[in-house]
C-alpha cells in the first residue's frame, strides 16, 4: 500500500482491493465518467468489477475517492477502461498515482492503453501518454459489415 498526502487527510491505495457494485457507481456519479458508465445496471457494473483483472483504488479515510479499472494480459498490454477521482479531489495528483501504480504493476514493456472521456483529452499528454489515431469502436453487431 502507497500513501500519499492530499489537502487535509492522507489518501491510501490499495491494488485489487475488492470494491462494491455500489461502492463503485458512488465514486463514478461524482465524476464526469458516470454518464458514460451503466451505473442504473447494477449486473452490469458487478460484472465489470469481477472480470476487471487490475483494480488499484483510492481512499480517503473509509471513502472510495478514486479507481483505476484495467483489464489486462500482464504481457503486451492492458487496457485502462476507468480512471475515476472523486471531483471535489481532483488535481491533486490522485489520478497520476493511480495510472502510475498501474503502470508500475505491469511489465516494462506492457503497453498502457485508454479512451479518454472527452473532458480528460486534455490531461493524459500532460501527465505522459502519447495520442494515437488509429482507435476503434464496435458496440452494436448490427453495424458490422
């Protein structure tokens, strides 16, 4: 477990760390994520925390303040599906924490890949991640040709 001081109480992570479905959908509702995230699907969030295979997490005192979700092969790369921070704590070095204990948890050479929500566009360059152009989406079978 890493700590780390933020404003006046000390924040403590933890990886994989089990959280709830509830738990979970808190954190994000205080986040511009939630509206993108299925947080009325309560199957579906429990799902995505059980087949997540990196989880580190945030904690002020007994508070769930952030969460780096990832699923990964713990070889060539890994997927970074949430990185969520508590919005009343952001720019507080939570986020950069989180990503670089994902980072730290991989092999050198696993790549660390993520789609940003339109409000982060801006702060993944700023804390190292390099733009790439060539992401692509599938959601409805329907549009497959």
């Amino acid at each position: 477990m890493n700590d780390i001081s933020s404003t006046d109480q000390s924040i403590k992570y933890k990886v994989n760390e089990s959280i709830t479905a509830t738990q979970f959908i808190e954190l994000l509702s205080k986040t511009t994520l939630g509206a993108r995230r299925p947080l009325d699907q309560l199957d579906t969030v429990e799902a995505m925390l059980t087949n997540a295979n990196l989880l580190i997490t945030a904690w002020q005192g007994a508070n769930l303040v952030g969460v780096a979700r990832s699923v990964t092969d713990f070889a060539f790369c890994c997927y970074l599906s949430d990185l969520a921070v508590d919005e009343s704590l952001q720019s507080s070095g939570i986020g950069k924490t989180l990503v670089r204990m994902t980072k730290e948890a991989l092999p050198d050479n696993c790549s660390l890949i993520l789609l940003s929500a339109p409000q982060a566009v801006e702060y993944y360059p700023k804390i190292g991640f390099t733009k790439h152009n060539s992401a692509w989406i599938l959601t409805n079978i329907e549009e497959l040709k």
